[in-house]
C-alpha cells in the first residue's frame, strides 16, 4: 500500500489499537512528580518516582467493557471521545509521548496489510502464546501461525 492507501486502511488501525491495547509492549514506565500531588487517598510527594502500568489501565472496567476481550470495533472512529485521555496510552503520553508512534503504527499497518493480502493466517495448534514480560511485553516463544497463499 501507498501512504494514500494507509489512512484508508481504518478496520486495521481498529486491529493494531486493540491488540496494543491488550499487549502494551511498554507495560509499565515510570515518571518523576514534578509538584506535590493527590491520587484518590495518597499522597505524591514532588519527585516521587510514579509507576504507571498502560497492561493495567487497559484493562480498567470502568474504562473498558468486558476488558479482557478482543473487540476491534471499541476503536471505530468517534469512540475514543467517550473514554478519559489518558485511559489508552501504549506509546506513553502527555510531553515524554513516544517519538516513534506515527512510524510504529504505519509500518504496523503496512505489514498488515500485505501480509493480508497474500496470505490466510490461523493459529499453529498445540502452540499457546505466553506473554514475556522484561522492559518490554513480548510473546516468550512467538506467535506460532501457518500461512497460506491467497489465490
């Protein structure tokens, strides 16, 4: 696809958000309070070191229906105007936002789109992903797929 072909592609951006949604790859990060501060009863004293967890907050019930399940369509255009800003965050945000988002999430868009349009993909049976969570979220042993050729 050719950058015009990109912004059109909205269903997959509906995919990529949703699986970056369930699997962060930056599953938690941290930042320095800049004033002295409140979170519900606790106190942030200035330079407290605050942990922030987007795997958590992604999966708040009060933010999302039925969290844990995969449902592309919660990122129809117009829907994120009923959720908190800060209720999807996978590249971080606010000022320390992720440099490479727009570039992550058109080469995301891009691969799958051609790899969808060449190939049928389902799930390798007898191999589960498990989640390998480092300084970043990751399946431990890949995502195991067979591919077949779209005719």
């Amino acid at each position: 696809p050719d950058p015009g072909v990109v912004a059109s592609l909205v269903y997959a951006r509906q995919v990529i958000d949703e699986s970056l949604r369930l699997f962060p790859p930056a599953w938690a990060f941290s930042r320095a309070a800049i004033a002295p501060d409140r979170l519900g009863d606790h106190a942030i004293p200035a330079r407290a070191n605050v942990v922030i967890s987007p795997y958590i907050v992604h999966r708040h019930p009060d933010y999302w229906e039925n969290p844990e399940g995969f449902q592309p369509d919660r990122f129809r255009p117009g829907q994120a105007t009923e959720r908190p800003r800060f209720a999807y965050l996978p590249f971080g945000g606010g000022p320390r936002l992720c440099i490479g988002q727009q570039f992550a999430l058109t080469e995301a868009l891009i691969i799958l789109a051609m790899t969808l349009q060449r190939f049928t993909l389902d799930r390798e049976p007898g191999y589960p992903a498990t989640k390998e969570v480092a300084v970043t979220m990751r399946p431990a042993s890949g995502v195991w797929v067979r591919a077949r050729a779209r005719r």
